[in-house]
C-alpha cells in the first residue's frame, strides 16, 4: 500500500484511530529517510571494528549492473576465504552497494574482523575481479564507528539489477547484553502526514466522531486536549 493511501487500524466504541501505511520504498520522499535511519542504526548496532571497500574493473563485462552482481559474489567468496586464512568461526558483516560518480557499483562492508592485511585482499581481488583498488581501514572507537557509519552507509544505497541494496550476516546485530551502548530503540510506529489522512479525519468528524491527531509525530494523548483542540 502506498503512502498516499490510509488504514483503519483501531476502532473501539465511538472512537477510530487512523495512521497512514507506509510504503518503506527506497524512492518515496517519505519513507527513504525513515529507512536510511533504520540502516544507519542497524550497522551501528554490529559494533563493526572494520570498514572494508572493494571496488569493479569497469573494463570487464557490459555494464555496471553485471559488475555488482560479479562483486557481490566476489564478496561472499572473499569473506570464505578470510574465514579459512584467519581461521575465524565466523565473519560478521553488513555490506552496502553505493554508486559511484563513475556510475559503477562500489561495496561497502562493516565488519567485525581481526587485522586483514590490505596488500592480500588487493591480491586476492585482482586475481579474481581484475580489481585490486581496496581500502581497509580499523574502526577504533564508538565515535569514530558511528562517523564511518554514517558517511558510507548513511548514503543513499543503490540498487543494482539482480542486487539488494544491502545485506548482512545473521549474527551481525549484536543483542542488547552485548552492546555496550545498548543502542537499539523501542520499536515505535512512524507516522506520515497526508493530505488524504486529514480529510478522513475531517469525514470521520462529520459523523459525529471523535478523532485522536497525530501532529509532527506527537500524539495528542488526552481526549480534553483533543476537545482544546477542535
């Protein structure tokens, strides 16, 4: 269902509650914000220690969008063979395709990981892709994981033809034991303001009605604030 368009989610005695249903696409002005967020949160939830991109030989195959398919396939394969060389139990990750101003796909990838010399994944990337441009960068500190967050992931991920915008490993989000910044958020409802809501709200009136608003994302609690309101 698109923004554009309400629900009845809740209806008791005289009394009807309506929110508009967000669409979550990645193109709706309304909901891309809302999403970038959500990703933003969700990487720094990881606790990444890492920050790896991985770039495309523009001259193999026909377009961008074969490349980020080849690259993320690249990548799976990279993260087995940095398991097997680390001798880890497991990668943890979360990876973003961002388009170039080139117009070609570059891949993002937090990660939890130990030290992963730069000088083998280039190797490793050349041989495979053709692309040894990599950069490999430690994450330190909280402050500084969050900048690196928002400055890659933060971006507008672009979708590239037989390609998710992002994807992570299941193991990824850290529980809230774990996480020292204990950062994940209550789940809250997000709210959008149409034209279309309001004038429900303006019909639901007309028959007598009484309607709870939603205004700048605040709901109007008490049914006397309501009545100051009307």
């Amino acid at each position: 269902m698109l923004c554009s368009e309400y629900t009845l989610v809740k209806e008791f005695g005289q009394f009807t509650e309506a929110v508009a249903l967000p669409c979550r696409s990645w193109r709706c002005q309304h909901c891309a914000p809302i999403r970038k967020r959500q990703l933003i949160a969700k990487a720094c939830r990881g606790q990444p220690t890492t920050l790896l991109t991985l770039t495309v030989n523009p001259h193999r195959l026909d377009s961008p969008h074969e490349r980020a398919v080849a690259l993320s396939h690249a990548w799976r394969r990279l993260r087995r063979a940095i398991i097997s060389k680390r001798n880890l139990d497991d990668l943890p990750f979360i990876a973003v395709f961002e388009r170039h101003k080139s117009g070609e796909p570059h891949l993002h990838i937090l990660m939890r990981a130990p030290f992963i010399p730069q000088r083998w994944i280039a190797g490793w990337m050349k041989a495979e892709l053709g692309a040894p441009v990599v950069d490999i960068r430690r994450i330190w500190n909280p402050k500084r994981a969050a900048y690196y967050v928002a400055k890659y992931v933060g971006k507008d991920p672009e979708r590239f033809d037989g390609c998710k915008r992002y994807w992570s490993s299941q193991d990824y989000e850290l529980p809230d034991d774990q996480d020292p910044r204990h950062a994940r958020p209550e789940p809250r409802a997000q709210y959008v303001e149409h034209q279309r809501l309001a004038d429900l709200c303006r019909d639901l009136e007309k028959r007598g009605l009484y309607v709870i608003y939603y205004e700048g994302g605040a709901l109007i609690q008490s049914l006397e604030e309501a009545f100051k309101r009307r």
